[in-house]
C-alpha cells in the first residue's frame, strides 16, 4: 500500500508480522525537499516493545541453532532481493531523507554487499585449541553475544540499519533495531528482504517510537545483551551510561569534526576538489564529514578559491530531480543549527565566501558555504556542524596544524594531503583519529573497520572486526576422562 506520494505505508515487525503500534499513536514524516508530510510512522507502546522481546528472546534461539550454511544461504538471498529492489528502496528513501536519487540507489546496491561480506565473513569467526596437559582438551570458542538492541539515526536510512542488522544476523544474534522515525520506510523495506528470504520470526525486529522512552525500555530488559548505537555524541554517552547501569556492552559509533590538512607540499587544486566532493556528499549529514580545512598559508589562495568553485557548481535540488548533485537537509533542525552556526562565526569576523543561507524556496534547503576568517573562539570550528559548511583556516607550522586538529574531544574521521611519504607517516601516526584517509576522502568499505576513539565512541563496523561487538569468547576446558 502506497499513499498519494508515492510513499509506503509504514509498518514495524515484530514476531514476524507487520503490525502498527497498540494504541495506533504515529507522528508525521516529512519530505524534506518538499515540507509535506509523506506518511505517518507508527510508534511503539511498552507492549509493542515488550513482544519485540520477547521474540527477540525466542528467535535467538532459532537462529543461532540454525546451521551456518542455512544463515549464509538466507542472508545472501536477502541480499539478492535487495539488490533487485535497489531502485525502489532509493527511491522511498530520497523521498524521506531528500539524498539525490542516484546516491539512494548507489546506497541501497552497496548496503546488499554489506551483508554479503558480513555473512561470509561469520563463516570464518573460528576459535581455537590450546596446547594443554594431556587428557585436557582447552578450547576457546565465540558465540554470538545474544539478542541486540540496535538504534540507527536518518543520514544513511539503509546503511546505519544494515550495519547493525548484518553483523549482528551474521553473527547468529537476533535484534530488536529502532529506526529514526525519520527515514522509517527504507528501513522497513531492508527488513522485508530479510523477512521475505525466510528469515524466521523474532530473529529480526524493527520498531519506532519516542527515542528515549524506546532506548529506556530495551536497554534494561534482562533479554538484551549488547547495546548498538549510531548517532550524536550526547545521545551516546546517555545510552552508554544507561548499558553500563545493568552491565551490557555497547558499541557507540558517534559524531565527529574531521579536519583536514592540506601540507605545503601538496597540490591546492586536487586536495580542494576533492575534499570538497567529500564535504558535499549527502548535504554535509556524515559523521565522517571533512569539517575542519587546515591549508597551510601558502595554498590558501589557490585551495579556496577551488573549493568554492566546487561549491557553487553544485546543483542544489530535490533529490528527484535530473541532475541534483545536493539535496536537502534531512529536517528543519539541522537547517537552524547550521543558521545559528553560521551566525556565530559571522559576528565574530568570519566572511562568506559562497553560500550562507538557507534558500528562499520550501523545504529544508541550505546553500554549500565556505567560511574564511573564522577566528578560533567560533562556534563552527568546535561543534559538529553536519551540514554543507566549509570553514577554511590557514597556518603557518605542521605541529601547530596537528595541534588544531587533535584539539577537540572527537576523534572519528581525518584527512591529509601530501606529496611527501615522510609527512603521511607522521599524520599517520599523530593524528587522534579511528580513521584516516591520505590524498583522496574516499568513505567507508566493508572489508576495513571504521569507528572513533575519544568521544567519537568505541568499537569497529566493518571488516571483521564488526564481529567483534557481536560474539562473546567462551573458554572450556574438557578433561577426558
Ligand atoms: P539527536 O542527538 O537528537 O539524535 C541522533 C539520533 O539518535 C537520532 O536518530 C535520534 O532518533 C536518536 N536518539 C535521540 N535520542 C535518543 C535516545 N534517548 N535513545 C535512542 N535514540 C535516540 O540529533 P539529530 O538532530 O537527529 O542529529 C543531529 C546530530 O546527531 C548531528 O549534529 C550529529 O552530530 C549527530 N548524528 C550523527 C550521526 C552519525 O552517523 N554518527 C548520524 C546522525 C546524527
């Protein structure tokens, strides 16, 4: 069933059926290059969460009985369906998140390679024998941690979800996911591929609701045993304390403020273009987002001048439309913390090069803006901007540079551009980051992990280290007798 814009109506999953909430409470969902509501997602009552437990409890069970060849089988046929359905997934979620179309798609193709990799990789999560005394055979075993309790924000409506939902099937847990009541529909149709692929019921979960009062509910329940968090870095602390008070693990995948450092030895032009394609790539909303330019004073000129070519080249658009290289914001609050930011920084003396403002048309549209000037004291250079803002800021000396960067609590993403290998190996090795990028400001893939360090959070998604989070080490010991 589709409404008149084409959009889905919106279900959660619980114990294997599509079911709206208990008192059929919702809140409205808003195309963001529009301003129109689209939809309605339902939201979940205690009850509504308390049978996502308690299949999610069940369906553990099931699954991790299940053989491993069968999970495989199963998960590599959801990614079939999924990578058939790739188009139309891309286009619900550009009318939910606004990303030009061309990207939704690319995303949802790539997402269905995610959970190929994912569930290949589950097959070699081996343990090991230990030399002992004879008649003892020691053993060291990885067992999937148990049922998760997973929560995804807005930005990637198919990648957040399929970074929890594939580890944690390949690892042989069940999961109860919170989708952002935001983009509710791309989550909803990646649960259909698994729940049309014979996933069985109560092995995959997806509800909605008031965050908190979802979070609350889920995290203490004596059923859920890790805690799976992308978001802000508040948010993260908050869900990181409340697992703590009843002793579960957690994995917090959080915010950042990428500098970049763009070395005297570098080239201006090809360092400006392509941070500048990375700074724009869906609007700026990536937690990985290079946010921070540190050009020494000497390509300053010539790198800005690049960058806000870049910048104003851009289409800015719906996302349904031919040609739009950069869409909305995803909602309005990122439009009004991108204008109190901008403001911030202007009435301290910064200068707008290009952009700015938010665009005199309906929805939640901001122009790409590059910032120069902007003294250190301003709110932009401190605080995670997730938007298309490009503060650009010149110095003299490589440590000082490095000082700069690693300044802030953050530590997720950064960036360097250099000629010289000497130079890499020290950004290498001095800048506090869980992921750096040399020459290019490519994303993330599934065969290497990515995650933070400092208050960009803990744990890896992606590559097998993904698996880590997700199975427990169990050591047996058998005499023989
Ligand atoms: P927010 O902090 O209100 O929410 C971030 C996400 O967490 C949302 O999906 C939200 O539904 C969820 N959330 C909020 N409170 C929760 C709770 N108590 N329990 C469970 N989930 C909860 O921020 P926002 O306005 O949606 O986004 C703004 C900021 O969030 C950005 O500035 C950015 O720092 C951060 N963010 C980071 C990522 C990322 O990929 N790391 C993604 C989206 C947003």
């Amino acid at each position: 069933m589709t409404t008149d814009h084409g959009y889905p109506a919106v279900r959660m999953y619980i114990a294997g059926e599509w079911c709206q909430g208990a008192t059929g409470r919702t809140a409205p969902i808003v195309n963001p290059a529009t301003g129109e509501t689209i939809g309605e997602v339902p939201l979940a009552t205690t009850a509504d969460l308390d049978r996502a437990l308690d299949a999610a409890a069940e369906g553990f069970w099931t699954w991790r009985g299940t053989p491993i060849a069968r999970r495989t089988e199963i998960l590599h046929t959801a990614a079939g369906l999924l990578t058939e359905r790739a188009a139309e997934v891309g286009r619900i979620m550009t009318l939910e998140q606004g990303k030009p179309l061309a990207e939704a798609t690319g995303e949802a193709r790539r997402v269905a390679d995610t959970l190929r990799w994912h569930a290949d990789d589950a097959r070699r999560a081996y343990g090991r024998i230990i030399p002992s005394a004879p008649g003892t055979v020691l053993s060291v075993r990885r067992e999937p941690v148990g049922p998760v309790a997973a929560f995804v924000p807005w930005n990637f409506p198919a990648g957040g979800p399929m970074r929890k939902i594939s580890s944690a099937l390949s690892a042989g847990c069940s999961i109860v996911l919170k989708a952002s009541e935001e983009t509710p529909a791309t989550a909803m149709e990646l649960v259909r591929c698994f729940a049309d692929a014979g996933v069985p019921a109560g092995v995959l979960n997806l509800v909605f609701g008031e965050p908190a009062e979802v979070s609350a509910h889920l995290i203490a329940s004596p059923v859920i045993r890790l805690v799976a968090f992308t978001g802000s870095v508040p948010v993260g602390k908050l869900l990181a304390a409340e697992a703590g008070k009843v002793m579960k693990p957690s994995l917090m995948e959080l915010g950042g403020h990428a500098p970049v450092i763009v070395c005297a030895d570098a080239d201006p032009v090809t360092a400006a273009r392509r941070a500048a394609q990375a700074k724009f790539v869906n609007a700026g909303q990536v937690c990985t987002s290079p946010s921070r330019f540190l050009v020494h004073e000497s390509l300053a000129e010539e790198f800005t001048a690049e960058f806000v070519k870049a910048a104003e080249a851009l289409v800015v658009g719906d996302g349904m439309a031919e040609g739009t290289t950069m869409g909305p914001l995803a909602n309005e609050r990122r439009l009004k913390s991108l204008e109190r930011l901008t403001a911030d920084a202007v009435a301290r003396g910064a200068k707008v090069l290009t952009g700015g403002e938010r665009l005199d048309r309906p929805g939640y549209f901001f122009a790409p803006t590059v910032l120069t000037d902007v003294p250190g004291d301003a709110d932009l250079l401190h605080e995670e901007p997730f938007g298309p803002i490009a503060p650009i800021v010149p110095f003299t000396d490589l440590d000082e540079a490095l000082r700069t960067a690693n300044a802030l609590p953050y530590g997720l993403a950064a960036y360097g551009f250099t000629d010289s290998a000497a130079t890499a190996e020290k950004l290498a090795t001095e800048l506090e980051a869980g992921i750096l990028s040399i020459n290019h400001c490519g994303g993330s893939v599934h065969e290497a992990p990515s995650g933070g360090v400092k208050d960009s959070g803990y744990g890896r998604e992606g590559g097998p280290e993904a698996l880590d989070a997700y199975l427990v080490t169990k050591r047996v010991s058998h005499l023989l007798v």
